[in-house]
C-alpha cells in the first residue's frame, strides 16, 4: 500500500495524516467495532437467547446458561491474546488479524441463522457456546492485532494520537449495536422481535464483516516486523520470549496491575454497569436506559481521540492514572446522582425506610453469586435475595437460634417461612410500597418517549452524570493503545501486548457487572458494589505510580 512501507519516523509527526494512513487506522478500527457490536448484542439479548436455546430449562436455570454462556466468551480472551500473540510475531500482523475478524464475523452471523432449540436440541445451545468460545479466542487476537498495527505505522510523537481512534470504535460499536436493537424492536414489535426479530441485528453483522475483510486484503503487512521479517530478526518461539525472561515478563506483569485493571474497571463501570444499575436496580424501563446510555456515548466518544492526542503531549502515565484516581474519588456521588435523578422516591426511601432481615445466624449463607448459577433454598437466604433485587437497602440482624426468618418493613413485620414464599414476598413489596417505595413504572422514573426527548431537566440531568462516567472512560482508554506497544519489543510485541490488555479487560473488566450486582445482594446496600472498581482503581495508581515507566517518548523502531 502506497505510503505505508517505510517505517516512520519523529519528523512524520509534523504532517496530516495521509490516505494511507487514515485506511490502515479505519481498517484495524473496524474489528473492535465487531468485539462490542456483538458484546452489546449478546448481553442485551441474553434472556432471549437464553429461551431460544436454553428452553429445556426452567426459566431462571435459561438464565444462568445465557449468562454462562456470555462469560464463556470473556474467559477464553487470554488465551486467544497468547494463540493469536504468537502468530502475530511469527507470520505477521496483517494476516493474523484478518484471520481474527472472519471468526468473529462469521461467528456472529452464524448465531443469527442457528435454529433453535426447539429445532434441533441439544445441538443449539452446544453450537451456540462453541461460537461464543470462537469469537472469545478470536477477540483475544484481535485487539492486540489492530493497536500494534496501527502503532507500528504511526509516527514517533503522534501514536496516542493514531490508535486512539480504535479506542473510539469500541464505543461506536456499541453505540451500532444498540441503534441497530432499538430498530429493530420498533420494526418488528417486541413479540415478533422475541421470536425472530432478535437475529436480525446478528444478521447485519455480515454487512460489518464483507466491509472489514474487503479493506484489510488492500492492507501492507507493518513496515516494522516487514523489515524485521527480512532481516531474519523476529522472535521463533514469542511466548517463550515474552513471558519465560523476566526480563519481558515483569513488563507483563506491570502492565496489567498498574495501567489494565484499572482502566479495565473504570471502563466496564462507566459504560456496562451503568447500564445495568440504571435496569436492574433503578427500575428504568429497558428503552430508556438504552437511550440514556446512547446519548452520553455519542456526547462523549470524541474525547477518546482527546485524550490520545493529550497524551502524545504529556505524557500516557499520568492522564491514564489520573483517570483512574478521579474514578474512584467521584464514583459513590456520580452514581447517588443517578439515583436521585433517575428514580427520586427511590433514593428518598433508602434514607428513610428502615428494613431488616432477622434470623438465626446459622440458617443465613453467602449470596455472592458473581456467575448467577446458585439457587438459594435457605429462607434467610432467599429472603436477602429477593430485597436486593428489588433494590431495598437493609440489614441483616441475627435471630435466636431456630428463629424463624422475618422481615422487618419499619413497624411491620413479615415472617418468611420454608416454602410459600410469593405470599411472602408479595407481603413485603406491599409494606415496602407503603412506606415510600416506587411502585414498577412509577411516574417518578426517568422516562423517555422518543428518542430525542432529552430536554426535560431529568433526562437531560440523567445523560448529563452518565456523560461524566464515559468522559472517565476516555481519559483512561484513549491512551491505552499507544502506552501497551510502546512498553513492548517489536518482535514479541503483538504477544506481550494482548495477554495483559484481555486479562485486565476480559476478567476484571468483563466480570464486573455480576461481581459487582453480588457485593450489592450480599450486603442489601445498591452502591456497595462500586467498592469493586474503586479498590482496582487505587490499587492500579499506587503501583502504576511506582512501577510504571513513561513511554511516550519511546522510538518503537529503534529495535527494527
């Protein structure tokens, strides 16, 4: 490809970006525009596909399969960063993440035309949880694949600058994604959607793909493993090489828990679990919170670009630590803004409720359920379950031994006995609504008719602390990209680079929403779960500051 052969060089920096260069930058984008179109797809869609191929099942036990299965693909991404890592440094990048793309896209595509169940069996969901495991191996190639590839064609002082706009199309993806969805749902109606509707959006996918893989075969192999390729110089055995010698293995490492987890969380915080603390424990309705989410992602997603352009000027380190730090000063009253303004007799009900769970102390488990596969039986446990997902702060005191278990609404008190509990529970939503709790679709929450109803003083309000969460996002993820190739050797970078980034982003990252969601159950306090990024979060400034070096003025050619 004319312009992107020779290896760039810091007087480049000086010039606009050229048709090349834009190509090479639009072309390894669009791959992480497949990673969370199908994210959002899959996890929005997860009750669906769950009675589509999991209907065997009581629908609670489809759930936990759905969900199970979606973790499926966030476990195998490391070990697709060290598969595909290692092809990368050994036959070349481009071929490598061109490889990677057709997975995920035909993996994605294939969902959206696999019969069912009810179809075939057994053999749906077994299909279904080797596609998510495909596209999980294919991910952890992929990012690694596209950040290096773009690094290695940008110049000397402008690469935060240039693999920022990957880091953009992370989020333009998702925002496809949920386009796409809410399209889709108003074209079909949501009966017509839940029986088939649902696979049009996977269906798209394929428009996404012949795209992608049309303009990655115009792509030039990097000039930087080219040259290194001909010289004979690059690394037979990369995994060896990258994490056998301390040497590039303490990199890894430092990488991980002082630049990664951090950023991995206060991602996933700032776009995933606000979504769902804005469903599952605000009780806004699911069109809503889309669109929410949807407004403060288009406000925000310019800012990645910002940042990565800060960055090649101050530096990566410290926009990227100081993005974490002020995540975790400023999430608890971010969040409690949402609350109030989301749902405002909600959050007047947690300060003035008062509710309790009394029983025996030997008769009351664990409710951390961060994978969602328990089922509670012990009526202790059962009844703490049912209060946190109704999103009611409370607290659990011990019983006499043998007590039985009650539930305490301010002055009214419901026993919860062995079994026959919907009695039960419709007894405490009944005292909980009595005494200042929001009724389901109560006039109160945040509420949008259309679209672009986002004048109101509460919406706009609502979009407004959202659009804080994501700017945060973009503080700590515009820079990734550039500092993760710069921290790495040419000739095992693709295979260093990959293993940290889907450790922190695929484990600590990806399964934050359900840790997080435990934390609250177990404790029946709904911001009790933000303690999970907020601790990373520290964690990641404290050893960054110390381990981490700047990179930003790195020569990542001097080795070629």
């Amino acid at each position: 490809m004319a312009g992107a052969t020779a290896i760039p060089r810091t007087g480049d920096a000086a010039r606009p970006m050229n048709a090349a260069e834009k190509r090479v930058i639009f072309a390894s984008s669009l791959g992480t525009v497949f990673e969370w179109y199908d994210f959002y797809l899959y996890g929005s869609l997860a009750a669906i596909i769950g009675a589509q191929f999991f209907s065997a099942y009581p629908p609670a036990t489809r759930d936990i399969f759905a969900l199970l299965a979606f973790a499926a693909g966030f476990i195998v991404r490391p070990f697709g960063a060290l598969v595909f890592g290692r092809i990368g440094d050994l036959v070349g990048r481009k071929y490598t993440f061109l490889v990677t793309i057709l997975i995920m896209g035909l993996s994605t595509f294939i969902v959206g035309v696999l019969p069912n169940a009810a179809t075939i069996g057994i053999a749906a969901p077994i299909i279904l949880i080797v596609l998510r495991l495909a596209q999980g191996l294919a991910l952890g190639g992929e990012y690694g694949g596209a950040a290096t590839y773009v690094a290695e064609h940008a110049p000397n002082g402008r690469r935060g600058f240039y693999t920022s706009w990957i880091q953009t199309t992370a989020t333009l993806g998702l925002f496809l994604s949920l386009l796409v969805i809410l399209a889709t749902r108003t074209f079909t109606g949501e009966a017509a959607f839940a029986e088939w509707g649902w696979r049009i959006p996977f269906l798209v996918s394929v428009l996404l793909l012949g795209i992608s893989v049309w303009i990655r075969l115009q792509l030039s192999e990097s000039p930087a493993f080219e040259k290194m390729k001909e010289e004979g110089k690059t690394s037979k055995a990369p995994l060896t090489e990258a994490f056998g010698q301390w040497r590039n293995a303490k990199f890894a490492i430092i990488a991980l828990f002082g630049l990664v987890a951090g950023q991995g969380v206060v991602w996933y915080t700032g776009q995933f679990y606000a979504l769902f603390f804005l469903q599952s424990i605000l009780k806004v309705d699911g069109y809503t919170a889309n669109l929410l989410i949807a407004w403060s992602l288009l406000l925000g997603t310019g800012f990645f670009v910002v940042f990565g352009w800060l960055s090649d000027m101050i530096g990566r380190k410290i926009i990227i630590l100081a993005g974490c730090a002020i995540a975790a000063a400023t999430f608890f009253p971010i969040f409690k803004g949402i609350t109030s303004a989301a749902n405002p007799k909600l959050e007047a009900a947690i300060e003035s409720v008062k509710v309790t769970v009394t029983a025996d102390p030997a008769a009351c488990g664990t409710l951390f359920n961060p994978v969602g596969t328990r089922i509670f039986t012990a009526p202790c446990d059962l009844a703490r379950d049912f209060l946190s997902k109704s999103s009611v702060r409370y607290t659990t005191l011990p019983g006499a031994a043998g007590q039985p278990t009650t539930i305490r609404v301010n002055d009214t008190e419901i026993p919860y006995p062995e079994g026959g509990n919907l009695d039960a529970n419709r007894a405490t939503i009944a005292a909980l609504q009595a005494a200042g709790y929001p009724k389901a679709g109560d006039a109160g929450i945040v509420k949008m008719a259309n679209p672009f109803d986002v004048f109101r003083p509460q919406v706009a309000q609502v979009i407004g602390l959202l659009f804080l969460l994501v700017l945060l996002v973009t503080v700590v993820y515009g820079p990734i990209a550039a500092m993760l190739v710069e921290l790495f050797p040419t000739r095992i970078r693709y295979t260093s680079m990959s293993l940290p980034y889907h450790i922190g982003n695929g484990w600590f990252g990806g399964l934050l929403p359900a840790t997080a969601f435990a934390m609250v159950a177990q404790t029946g306090d709904i911001y009790f779960g933000l303690w999970y990024p907020i601790v990373i979060a520290v964690a990641t400034v404290i050893i960054g500051l110390i381990f981490v070096p700047e990179t930003k003025d790195r020569d990542i050619f001097a080795d070629v």
